[in-house]
C-alpha cells in the first residue's frame, strides 16, 4: 500500500475538520499550514455564543430559497477561511497554503467544484496566503494561486 501524498493528507484533516460545521447547506472545512504545520483550522458554523443552524433546525437562506453563492448577509455562520484565518496571526498565514473541503451535510458526498466566496477571497488575499487546494474527490483536488484572485478582480464591474 502507497503512501497518501501531502495534498491529500491535508485535505483528508481539512475534510474532518467539517464534520465539526452546523451548517444545513455546505460543510466547510479549512486549514492553513505552512512550512508543512498545521497553523490553524477553521469550520463553519454560528458566531460563537449564537445557536447554530442545526440546532435552531432552521436555515433562512434555505428558507427564501437563495441560491448557492448568494446573499451571504443573510447566513448566520462565520465560513470555514475565515475561522481559519482568526484563528491564527498573519505573520503565521503569509506565505501558506489553504486546505478546504465541502461536503453536503445530507448525503455526506463532496461537492466538487467548491470555491470560497468573494468575502473570504478579500480575507485570504490579505492574510497573505499564497495558495487555495480545494477537494473535488477523495484523491483529486483543484490549486488556485491567490495571485490569480487579486488579478481577476472579482469585486470591479464587468465591462
């Protein structure tokens, strides 16, 4: 038997660390490592101290029928990069590498295809790390270089 190779080694932590998300819709699991640590985790869930979506049984984005990539404004929880990039100080992010696996919370498939949203793309870019590898399968995965983020501009109106 082979051994695993170190992307799938962190994706494999960054999709366990989704098992810990409250989210009806997605679960989000994130972690940043740099020089080969693990500097910090993040899920996602409710603002610590709030009640989370499992538990109020209860997901207004859901409810309105809000598309996926939507609205963010009207989620209660705090998404995986972020509670990864709070969870550790920047001169500890610049330079690293973010993890992140999404899975649905029903069937437990990954959902492939997974990006970070415009507001966590503003925060990764500022916590200087430099690259995104995001699982698609169990073995396969996609790598954006956040140098690509900052250069297509997702926030300037499209001509």
């Amino acid at each position: 038997m082979g051994r695993i190779d170190k992307e799938n080694y962190y994706l494999d932590i960054a999709q366990t660390v989704a098992e810990r998300s409250t989210c009806l819709r997605r679960r989000y699991g994130a972690i940043s490592v740099k020089s080969d640590e693990i500097i910090a985790t993040g899920y996602n869930g409710a603002p610590r101290g709030r009640k989370n979506c499992v538990d109020l049984e209860y997901c207004t984005r859901e409810a309105l029928n809000i598309p996926s990539g939507e609205r963010y404004e009207l989620c209660r929880s705090v998404h995986a990069e972020a509670n990864a990039i709070i969870s550790a100080a920047r001169s500890e992010t610049l330079g690293a590498t973010l993890y992140m696996a999404c899975v649905n919370p029903t069937s437990g498939d990954l959902i492939a295809g997974s990006t970070s949203c415009s507001m966590c793309r503003r925060l990764i870019i500022n916590a200087g790390i430099e690259r995104i590898v995001i699982r698609n399968t169990p073995t396969e995965y996609a790598v954006v270089c956040v140098s690509d983020w900052i250069e297509e501009d997702d926030s300037l109106p499209r001509h």
